[in-house]
C-alpha cells in the first residue's frame, strides 16, 4: 500500500502541489486543502493539475472536474508530456495493473500484457515512451508517437495504437 506516499508537483514557486493522502496546494503565502484525498499527482504547468487516489480530478486553475473511471482501484501514479497525453498506472482492485491514457476528454485503459501484476508509477518520455513500473519489478515500456511497430507473437507485448507495450522484469537482460 502507498497510503504513506507523499509527492510534490510544482508549477512556480508560488504554485506548488504536495499530496499527502489528502491533495494540498501552496500559493506563496497559504496552504489550503483542494479536492479529493489523492497519492499521484502531476501537472502541466500552472494548470491543468491532475490528482488521483480511488478516482480522478483535474483542476483547471478556478475548480475541480472529476472524471469517471470505469474500473476500481487505485492509482499510484501520474505523468504526462502534454494536457492531453497523460498516463496513470492504477493497481485494480482484483490485483491487475493497468495503464490508463487520458486524451483531454475522458480515460480510457489501455491494453497491456495479461498477467500484468500492480504498478505503482508512470513516467512519460518526451520522446514518446512511456514507462510504468510496478509489482516484482515489474517495467512495462509502451508507446512512442508516431512509430509503426510489429506485434510481438509472445504473451508479453500487446499492441497499443500501432506500437507494442513490452514487459520487462528487473534481471532480465535487454535494451528498454
């Protein structure tokens, strides 16, 4: 469990984020509660703020927007490279992990390899890759814009809007 987790996400000086189970926002003179209780948070600097625990918000610099998710867990970790191209690794309530890709309009899961056990973080690469990490050192290495890849025959690559989500254990020998 994360429930301990802490992280901090900063736009300015003057606009910085802190989620401690409950999401907390410091303006340069005052700390002040905002939304939902929340252990992944990351923005796009100042605003959209995305912040999540058992469900999804965004504040967009005057309020929060929830978003529904259709699955129940919940989720570690956010990161994107842009409002509409953020990605968030859930741990679901029956043990899977999952990816989830926000588009600025809704998120959505994404298919990963089965099997995939609890991740706990996401990194988006400005690059286009994205990285999630999880359970028994678990690395998944998934898309990258604008590049056409073949479908691996093996259980552990999926296709992912024409490019392949790869899962990697720490030991395992290979480029990422």
């Amino acid at each position: 469990s994360n429930s301990n987790r802490c992280q901090v996400w900063a736009a300015s000086p003057t606009d910085v984020w802190l989620s401690t189970g409950k999401t907390l926002r410091y303006d340069g003179n005052t700390v002040s509660e905002v939304g939902a209780a929340s252990i992944g948070l990351w923005g796009i600097a100042p605003n959209p703020v995305f912040m999540a625990y058992n469900s999804m918000e965004r504040w967009n610099g005057t309020g929060l927007q929830a978003f529904p998710l259709g699955l129940s867990g919940m989720i570690h970790g956010l990161h994107g490279t842009a409002a509409n191209r953020v990605f968030a690794a859930l741990e679901k309530s029956n043990g899977d992990g999952a990816v989830l890709f926000f588009d600025s309009i809704g998120w959505t899961q994404e298919p990963i390899p089965a099997g995939t056990g609890n991740l706990f973080d996401t990194y988006a690469a400005p690059t286009g890759e994205v990285f999630a990490v999880g359970k028994a050192g678990t690395i998944l290495k998934g898309p990258r814009a604008a590049r056409h890849a073949t479908v691996d025959s093996g259980a552990s690559a999926v296709q992912w809007r024409s490019v392949v989500w790869r899962q990697f254990r720490t030991g395992e020998r290979g480029a990422l």
